[in-house]
C-alpha cells in the first residue's frame, strides 16, 4: 500500500503540473506534506534546500529523497518512476505533434500562459516558507538569513548553492 502511496504522491503532481521542477514543488509539498504527513513543513524546506544545492533536477532528488525515506529503496525507485513517468509518456506521445507545430503563434501563445501560473506557484511556496522559518526559528533569524541572501544573490556572483549553504551553516550553529 505504501508504494502505491508513494506512486500516486508523485505521479499526480507531475501529471498536473507544467514547467519542470520548481512549478510542482507546491504540489508535491501538499501531497507528502499535508495528505500523506511523511514529512512536516521544516522537514520539506530543509530537503529542498539540500535538494538545491545539488546539481540535476530538483524534483527527481525530492522523489529519490523522500521515497527512500518513507519505503527504502524500493520506495525511491517507485517515486523516481512516478516523477518522470509522466514527462517520459507525455514526451513520447506529443513530440511529433509538436514537432509539426513548433512554429505556430497558437503553441508559442500558449507556452506564455503557464508562466504566470508558475510564479503564483513559486510566491505561494516562498510564503509557506517564510511562515514556517518565522514560527521555527524566529523572525530575527529569518531577517539576517533573508537579507544576506538576498545580498550575496543580487550583488555578488556567489552561486546560489553556496548561498544556500551559508544559511544551512548560519541555522546550525546559531540555531543548533
């Protein structure tokens, strides 16, 4: 039962969601977080911070991650399947069509709707996050690592991995 779990909490987020990993982030959040509860709200920012600062695609490290936790290898197996299945067939099924139609108004119009739907997606998932370090670790904390980031992102040419190591390293020593 456990797999089939595991199948559906990742299969489904990516037969839903358009625009790679970071647009079904939030969905795959919602599934294991709030209907299956395998993780809480913490335990997925910190697994998608290391997810992150990772090279290949976050949401096939998520599924490897989390389906290891939850059934052991079997389980990262099922949830890896799951998450790309879904491109895999769509990919396999569609590319001629839109082989034959790459260069119509109507399927480039089209690509420019999604985009709007990732960023409310993306902003909803920030919040979340911004809630849950504020509750967890203060909003002092949350300030400090916030602005730095911030900083480090917009006026340096630190890549985003590091930044994100900096804030695994401010949050255990300061909130270890």
């Amino acid at each position: 039962m456990i797999y089939w779990q595991l199948f559906l909490a990742f299969f489904i987020p990516n037969i839903v969601g358009y625009g790679g990993g970071p647009a079904i982030i939030p969905l795959i959040e919602n599934e294991v977080v709030g209907t299956y509860g395998w993780m809480t709200h913490q335990g997925f920012a910190e697994t998608l911070a290391l997810g992150n600062a990772l090279p290949s695609p976050i949401a096939t490290k998520m599924a490897g991650y989390i389906g290891y936790e939850v059934a052991g290898a079997g389980g990262a197996l099922v949830a890896v399947l799951a998450t790309v299945g879904p491109s895999l067939l769509l990919m396999l099924a569609a590319l001629g069509t839109l082989y034959r139609y790459r260069d119509s108004i109507k399927v480039k119009s089209m690509s420019q709707w999604v985009r709007p739907v990732v960023m409310v997606l993306m902003a909803y998932l920030t919040v979340s996050f911004l809630k849950e370090g504020m509750a967890t670790s203060g909003l002092v904390h949350t300030l400090i690592i916030a602005a730095v980031a911030a900083l480090l992102l917009l006026k340096t040419r630190v890549h985003p991995a590091l930044v994100v190591c900096f804030g695994l390293g401010y949050g255990a020593l300061l909130l270890g």
